[in-house]
C-alpha cells in the first residue's frame, strides 16, 4: 500500500431499486424505503473507491467498524450518493469520514473503518477456517 494522504475522497452512487427497501430486509409491513444496510454498503463502497488507488497489487481493503446515523428516508426510484474522505491512517488501518445523500436532502453520515489486506494471505486463512 502506497502512502494515502488525508483528504483522500471517494464516491459511489445507486439508484434505488426495490430490492434495496427496508421492507425486503426485514418486516413486509415496512415502509418501501432504502433499508440502512444498503446505505451503509454504499458508504462503504465509496471508501473502497477512495483509497483504490493506493492499493498495491494482490490488495484490498475490508471494512472493520462502522458508526453511522440513517437520518431521512429515500423512496425507491431515487439516487443516493455517498462520499468518504480519509480523517486518519494508522499503518493498514484507514479511517473515513463517510455520509450520504439523494436528491433531496443528506440521508447518513458517520465514520467507518476499514483495513488492507493481502489477499492471498486472507483467502489462505478463509480456507483453513472453512474446513473445520
């Protein structure tokens, strides 16, 4: 992994299908809403894409931690937005700070953690817990 300066951003956008709502997660009686999950996916893609660039080959980056706050509801049929700057780096760990939006309004926002990793040495240790 390369040096990642802080302010590093990423963004990663989705258009909001049914299958993205609330109430195909968890209770049929939901409101047909973006379920927090899947907005959580799309702040933590946007992280991925900030820091891939800095990533050497055989790298990735997985997410750790998450702290955020689902703040408005976004109907099916709109786009959400995220975007994830880079606060704090501490060796392999990266610390973002994400938040999202849709058409209307910001949706999220928090932190998020996440840390390289050597993928074949991941798959490696994936494989062996697999088997037991």
């Amino acid at each position: 992994m390369r040096q990642i300066p802080l302010g590093t951003k990423g963004t990663f956008t989705l258009r909001v299908l049914p299958e993205h709502l609330a109430n195909q997660f968890k209770d049929a009686m939901l409101p047909q809403v973006l379920a927090t999950p899947v907005m959580i996916l799309v702040m933590e893609n946007a992280a991925l894409n900030a820091i891939r660039p800095f990533l050497e080959t055989g790298e990735s980056a997985v997410g750790t931690e998450i702290d955020v706050r689902h703040l408005a509801a976004t109907p099916v049929g709109h786009n959400v937005r995220a975007e994830a700057e880079v606060i704090r780096t501490e060796g392999k760990r990266i610390v973002f700070k994400v938040s999202a939006r849709d058409e209307t309004e910001e949706i999220g926002n928090g932190t998020h953690q996440r840390i390289v990793i050597n993928l074949q040495s991941f798959n490696e240790r994936l494989a062996k817990k697999s088997k037991r």
